[in-house]
C-alpha cells in the first residue's frame, strides 16, 4: 500500500476546513492542559492536606492526656478540626 505525502504535509498548503480543525484541536489540546495542569495542583493540595491530617492524629495519639486540650485548640487554629 503506498503512502501519499499529502497525509502528513502538514505545510500551508491545507484546505480551509482542514486548517480550521487544526485550530480547533490546538485549542483543545491547550484546553486539555490547562486542565491537567489544574488537576496537578489539586491533587498536590490533597495529598498535603491528607499529610497534615496525619500529622495532626499523630500528634493527639502522642500527647499526654492533660495536654489534649492544648493541641486540639492549636490543630483548630490550623483547621485541621
């Protein structure tokens, strides 16, 4: 089977319809990563809000229990309950 050239000439030489669904992809694509880019960050917030909340239980298991009290108001001030 032979391959033409014209599949993969991606030069100036596209019809209009052809150049208009390049943009369209291009944009998605940019869409796209954006998105990711947003899911990234998300994910990095989550994961050190899961660490911080691990922290934070560790440190009421640790402590004595006259000491709760002190600890629980300090994770309240960070909003970790």
């Amino acid at each position: 089977m032979a391959q033409t050239n014209q599949a993969w000439d991606w030069g100036v030489e596209l019809r209009d319809e052809e150049r208009s669904e390049l943009e369209l992809l291009r944009r998605t694509v940019a869409q796209l990563r954006t998105q990711l880019d947003q899911a990234h960050d998300s994910l990095s917030a989550c994961r050190q809000r899961q660490q911080d909340a691990s922290q934070a239980l560790r440190q009421l298991d640790e402590v004595r229990p006259w000491r709760r009290r002190r600890v629980r108001r300090a994770l309240r001030d960070r909003q970790l309950l």
